[in-house]
C-alpha cells in the first residue's frame, strides 16, 4: 500500500474514523485509541512487505523501553545515555536498510 493509492485513502480515512470514535466513546482512555493506532500503524507496514515485521517490533519496544526509562531517571547524564542509545538503535536500522 503506497500514500498516493486509493487504497490508502480509503485506510487513512477508515482508521481516521474509527479513531474519531474511539476517542468520542473513551474519553478518558488514551490507551486504548494508541494502542488502535499501533495496531493499525503495523498493518499498515507489513500490508507493503512483511518480513519487515521484524524492524517495527524492534523499534517499537525499543523506543517505549528507552521511554519508560526516561521516565523514571533523573540524572541529566544518564538521560542522555539513554537518548543516545535509542537513537543509535533507530539510526542503525535505517543505515542498515
């Protein structure tokens, strides 16, 4: 599925939707809407080729590992370790694909 495809369209417009009400019905629920939008961001990505799978599981824990422990750490240091680390983690997919 390409950005410039009707089929596109119509998925964008659909999970826009769906979104829409998601959010109308739980208020209060964050989670549940981005967790509705992870969902469809990975098939939306393994709908163009599925041994990629791999990369956007890596990087999804990764990047919400790295977040949590932003969250919890204090230590401007340490912070910046852990920035570094996910971005060199992000980088390294990129240049490797």
């Amino acid at each position: 599925m390409n950005f410039t495809t009707p089929q596109y369209f119509l998925f964008f417009t659909i999970v826009w939707c769906v979104r829409w009400v998601f959010a109308a019905v739980y208020p209060r629920r964050n989670s549940f809407v981005l967790g509705f939008l992870l969902l469809a961001s990975y098939y939306f990505y393994l709908s163009c080729d599925y041994r990629f799978g791999v990369l956007i599981f890596f990087t999804t824990i990764l990047d919400y590992s790295v977040g949590r422990a932003l969250g919890f750490q204090r230590n401007l240091r340490e912070r910046k370790v852990l920035l570094f680390l996910s971005l060199l983690g992000n980088l390294s997919v990129l240049g490797f694909f």
